[in-house]
C-alpha cells in the first residue's frame, strides 16, 4: 500500500465544505486504487487569522512543507478585507506559494460538452476549448523589490512595485511549459509586454532560448493586450499559454470565466522539489458559506490533479476525473452550473453522487 | 469661421486609407458647421522609420504640438518588428503620448444595435453594452524608472521594470474619470490589484480621496483579476472604468474585443492643456494594407472624439456619429463587420456612403 501525508487547509468561507467532499473522494478512491492517506487540517487565511493572529502559522506552512502535497479550500472574505496588508488572507497565500516554493502554476480551462451552455460566449465559439495556462508563481511584480511607499523628487507620495524576473526563474517556468505542451497538443504560446518592457523582452529572450531544447513544440508570442483579446474572440487558438505572474492572474481568470464555470476549475502549483498546492480557482464565496450550496467539483478536481501531479498517481487521479464527468452526464447540478433542466444538487449530495460514480 | 489646425499622422499598413477617408468627413462635417480645417500630414511610426530613421521625428512632435489636435492612423508591421527598442514604430507611439502629455485615455466599448451579432458573446449578453475605459497614459510601468538589463547579486542576468504612481498623477486621471462618469450613468468602478500591490493601495487611496470632490458619482473598487472576469461574466454591470497603464492596456482591449468589433472603435488621448491624441483602436493591419479593405469607421468616430473632446465642438461631433449610425442602418458593412446579409463595400465607399449621411 501506497501511503501519503496530505495536508489540508480548509480555509474560509465556502472553503471547510469543498474540502471536506474532497477528503471523501480521496478517501474512497485511495481505498479502491491501494493508496492510504494521512490527512492533516491546519488553519489558514482568516480562519488562522482570528485563531493565531497570522494568516499562515509557521505550524501550519511546517506541516506543510512536511507532507507529501497540500489542498487547499479558499481563504478570504469580508471580515478581514480592511486588514492591513500583513494581516489579510492573501498575504497568508502569497506565503505560503513562497514557503513551498511552487513556482509553476498550472490553470486548466476547458469547456466541458454537458457545461458549454454555460459559458457566455456563442456555442460555437465555447465549445472545444480546452487550454492551460501556465503561470510564474513566485516571481515578478508579486514578490519584486524595492517596493512600497515613499516619496518622490518633487516631495510628492509614491506608491512603486518592481516587475523583475531573473534568468532561472524564466527558464524553470519556460520548461515547466514546454513539458506541459508537449504532453497537450504540442503548442506553446509566450504572452508578455515586449513592445514595451524590459522584464518582458528578457522574458521572451530566456523563452526562445529554452524553445531550442524543446524542437517537437511549436513556440508562439502573444503580447497580453492581444491575447486577452484573443481569448474573447476566439480561445480555441490556444493550447498551453506560458507568462508571468501578474499576466497570469489576469489571463488565468479571464479564461476560466470563458468556460463559464468556474466552480469547475481546479488548479495546480508546483515547485522543484517539495510539495505540491492544489486549489479551486474560486474564491471563498462568503454570501453562499454554510449553506450546503457550493460545488465540490472545482475541489475534487483539485484532488486529482494533486494525485497526478503532486503525487504520479495517474490512475486514481483519472478515476477522479472520469467520475465527476459521469455525475454532470448523470444530470447533477450545483446552483452555479444549474440551467434548468438537471437534478438540483447541494454541495454534500455532489459529492455523495461523485462517491457513487467512482 | 472658426478655424483649427489638425495634425494627421497615417502612420503604417491601413493608417493612410483611414486617415484619408476621415479627412474627408471632416472637411465636409465642417463646412456644413462653419468649420475650417488645416491639414498637416507628417510621418511616424515605420513610415518616419523609413524616412528618417526614427520612429518620431522632432519636427513630427514639433507640428504635433503646435496644432490644436492631432489624429493618427496606425502603426506598425512586420517589417520593423525585430528593430531595436527604440526603433520600434511603438516606442513613436509612446513618445508621441509623452511629448504631447496625454495622460488620460479614453477608450469608449459599446455594442451597437445593429453590429450586436458581431460580438461572441451571447445576443443577451452583449445587448446594450455602453462602457468607457479611462485609461491612465504616461505613467505607470510603461515608463517607470528605474527599468533596463542588469544582473542580481547571485551574477544571474535580469530584466526589469518599476510601477510607479505619485498623487498627482492618479489625482488627475482619477478627477478625468469622476467627469466622465458624471456626463455618462455616474458609476465608476476603479480597477487595481491592492491586495499584492503597493502601487495599487496607493491608487486605490487615492481614487478614494478624489471620490469627495463627486459624491454624486458611485464609486465601487474591483481587483484586475476580477475585472478580466466580469467583462466576459457580464459586461453590462460597467459604465466608467478607471484603471493603470498597463491593466489599462489589458481591460480596454479585452472590452473592445467584448463589443466584436474593434473595426468601430475610437479613442481620445487629453493632457491638461494641448493638443489631445485620437486614434482607432486597431492595429495597422498590415495583411490588408492598401487593399481598401479597412474599416475606416474607427476612425471616422476618433475624428468625432477629436471635434467633442478636442475642440469642444459638440455638434459637428454628433453630426458624425449620426452619419456612422445611419450608414450601418443603411446596410453597409466593411468585410470586418460583415455577416452575410448586409452591402459588402470597401474603405472607400464606406467613407462615400458617411460622406451621404452627412
Ligand atoms: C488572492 C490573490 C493574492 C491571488 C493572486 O493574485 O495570485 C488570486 O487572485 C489567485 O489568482 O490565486
Ligand atoms: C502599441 C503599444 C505600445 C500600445 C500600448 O501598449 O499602449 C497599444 O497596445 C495601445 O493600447 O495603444
């Protein structure tokens, strides 16, 4: 028997309900597929905020960086929105991808063909899409210094960042990408600024260096402007999207919302070495919190993509993925995904029917 | 008489059709509303490469600066793609926005009735979109210093950039944009990435601190992450949008995109005092160059901007967008906006057929 340590981080708002489905799944899946899992609950975000008065615990990143991958539920919410920035619940995030080191975010976006009504964009345009972006996770204007307020010449108030990336940084993203593609079907597209930055022109320097050793993939650049036209007018183009971090929070999203439901989306970050964070890429949800309404699904497949890429159990993870697509043919539907003419489902009875499938 | 001296810059690809056409919708807009025009064509982009081996040259800015508005074409193509920066045709352009301080862009994205099934998004959600991104120009990362090539202190090379706002700068584009929501639907929601950013708290503090000068315009924050996600959820819930350089960039084209299409759409550059900038958003197309296949209607609309923000000529202005209205009512569509049931016609007779609306 296969044994892993998993660390969880229920976090806030709708968080402890979609963690609490995934453990479920992971559960019974490790029980069909000879895996046994350690899970270990530690608090995060607001949650550890008003339990430790810090939003990552060094416990809690300990465990962490302990244990063989890390699920993640959402952190944030009202409460704590007017915190100074070392106490809000994303600080305690942009740590913790610190703390683990996971560079290498992995957003998938695709439209599922029982979900393509979903999505607002024309059928025609939504359906087949199917793309990854690849996102620098430590790096970049997230983590750039100098940075912070002061004054200028003129004795004027500033507010600066630093938009930096170094030569590794690009290049571990960069192969990141490339080996991600190569898997897909084969297409790469860079996306930065370089008609305009520095940082961007360097990017695409390092980009197109790193390309050379991976020949098989046919390399593309895209300036952000463009591409998050592009993305509108007609996403299936893209196959695996590789840029840095700002870039990427903005594109990951804007793509995941052309799926239409993100409530489905699931997210990987991995490091070097170390264990992998696995998250939904939705947030907290605070108005919907404790009212058995979220879906699970962002979560569980958050749970197979830390079984394939956090832990190379491809198999238990495909189980995972072949099970959730079977319960939406099946017909169920949380709030978010609902349209009418499927079973109504909670976030618990989601789960229950995922548990059924697998 | 009134009389105004305009400065037209065709720029590269389909910039001189364009500027051609809407030269001739000025000239007869104001003879019709006792307006004198004085033309002055100058080179810039890669037609000034070309010429004088820089893509803005003095006496370009010079002309430019001393006329009372200035309209541009577009720039750019394949040919000057691999130039050195600054003897790309864009870093004319941002030159251009420098020399002639326009540091408030206004980027207007509505569906029209008659083009609303030129959108990908969905009929329902594309009707009725009428937003305006006030876009800061000539500040942020886009010319923050310092910025270059360097090396860290492990000898591993870098490249970087600085985001940079001090209270003048965003007191002023945020006062532009409370105007402007105040003459649209007095709502202005500003976009920035204050739970990471520093540069962004600051902004954010102070869109806040110019919001008590209008407390008639509802002001809402929204993180850029969101916004990429909203402009596709539902882009019907903005009127004015405020925002950086760079998320500037991002958003505006993403929403111009929204509108499907960015053949239409025009744009006003404005400093404090000076000539102001107005250009169509679209590239210079340099794949249909010289073919009379452009949609000069952007740019008609952007000499419409000009004569509204730039001269303050209010109703030559609206006799022009009349005119665009009435010519898409008429059936004609350039191939860009065509949908098959429509009169097919040229850049040109596009510009003909307004020229009869007049
Ligand atoms: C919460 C926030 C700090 C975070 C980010 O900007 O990275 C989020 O938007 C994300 O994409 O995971
Ligand atoms: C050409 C480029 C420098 C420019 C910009 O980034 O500002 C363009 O994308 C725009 O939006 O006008």
């Amino acid at each position: 028997k296969r044994r892993y340590t998993i660390t969880l981080l229920p976090g806030d708002g709708i968080g402890p309900e979609v963690i609490s489905v995934a453990k479920n799944v992971l559960n019974l899946t490790g029980s069909l597929e000879g895996i046994e899992f350690g899970f270990k609950e530690m608090p995060m975000g607001g949650a550890a905020l008003d339990l430790t008065g810090v939003p990552l615990p060094e416990e809690t990143l300990s465990t962490a960086k302990q244990s063989d991958a890390v699920l993640l539920g959402a952190i944030g919410g009202y409460k704590w929105d007017k915190n100074e920035k070392h106490l809000k619940p994303e600080t305690g995030l942009l740590q913790l991808r610190e703390g683990l080191k996971v560079f290498a975010n992995l957003r998938p976006a695709s439209v599922l063909p029982q979900l393509v009504d979903a999505s607002t964009l024309k059928k025609e345009v939504a359906e087949g899409v199917d793309l990854m972006v690849v996102r620098e996770l430590t790096g970049g204007i997230y983590f750039g210094k100098p940075r912070g307020f002061g004054m200028n010449e003129n004795g004027e108030e500033i507010g600066f960042n630093t938009e930096i990336y170094a030569t590794y940084e690009i290049d571990r993203i960069a192969r990141v990408a490339f080996e991600t593609a190569r898997k897909r079907r084969g297409k790469l597209c860079s996306v930065d600024k370089a008609n305009v930055l520095e940082a961007s022109m360097f990017w695409r320097k390092r980009v197109m260096a790193i390309a050379l050793e991976y020949p098989d993939v046919e390399l593309t650049h895209m300036y952000v402007d463009n591409a998050a036209m592009q993305l509108v007018r007609n996403p299936k183009q893209f196959d695996t999207i590789v840029t840095n971090n700002i870039f990427g929070d903005i594109l990951s999203d804007e793509a995941s919302m052309i799926t239409g439901s993100i409530g489905m989306l699931p997210s990987a970050s991995l490091g070097e070495a170390g264990p992998g964070l696995f998250e939904p890429i939705h947030g907290s949800a605070p108005d919907i919190a404790g009212q058995d309404k979220a879906n699970p699904l962002a979560t569980i497949l958050s749970a197979a993509m830390l079984l394939k890429y956090g832990l190379g159990e491809e198999e238990a993870a495909l189980r995972i993925e072949t099970a959730v697509l079977d319960t939406l043919s099946r017909g169920f539907r949380t709030g978010d995904i609902y349209s009418g003419e499927n079973k109504l489902v909670g976030c618990k009875e989601m789960g229950d029917e995922v548990l059924k499938s697998i």
